[in-house]
C-alpha cells in the first residue's frame, strides 16, 4: 500500500461509531475485529472501480476520539475514502453535530 492517510475525530462515542461502521460494512465487505478496534478492506475492484490494490481502512477507538487510518493503493482511492467514510461516520454522529476532519496524509 502506498497512500496512508490519518484522522483524530474527536468524539466520546469513538467505540459505537467503530461497531456501527462495522456492521454497515460487513453486509458487503471483508470486516475484522480485535476489541473495539475494527479492520475493513474496500476491494481493488468496488463499485467498478480499477485501483491497484485492495485498501484497508482501520477505525480505532480511543477514549475521547475515533483514529481512521486508510492504506490505499493510490491517491485517488485513498481520496475517495476518505469522503466516504466522513460522509458515514457523520451519518452515525449526527446527534452530535458536524465533526471535525483534519486528515494528514502520510508518506507510504
């Protein structure tokens, strides 16, 4: 994997957005769990698109945050994850109001 890209999501529920997240995902992808932490890979190949490796997205949680972790293949792919998974996580923290998004991206 060679784009990587990191977020500090500051929220008290970091734990029940990583299960909700993962039983979303589970219907359709590969989802693991250790604890609270949950690991999902988007195949090279979903919804159409070409990329050239599967990305693995990993949502652990902390006490006061949510760390999301994405090592793609590729820029655009890891791009593209990135909206999707705030576009989700949003969703699920919706009682709490918009969240903060500062990603960092990360030499691979």
């Amino acid at each position: 994997m060679s784009s990587i890209a990191e977020v500090l999501v500051a929220t008290e529920n970091a734990a029940r957005y990583a299960a909700q997240l993962g039983k979303h995902w589970a219907h359709n992808l590969d989802v693991s769990e250790n604890g609270d932490t949950r690991q999902i890979v988007f195949p090279k190949d979903a919804r159409g698109a070409e990329w050239q490796g599967d990305a693995l997205v990993t949502l652990d949680p902390r006490d006061d945050a949510l760390l999301v972790r994405i090592e793609a293949s590729e820029e655009g792919q890891r791009d593209g994850l990135k909206g999707a998974l705030q576009t989700h996580i949003d969703r699920f923290a919706h009682r709490e109001g918009p969240l903060t998004y500062d990603w960092q991206d990360l030499p691979g």
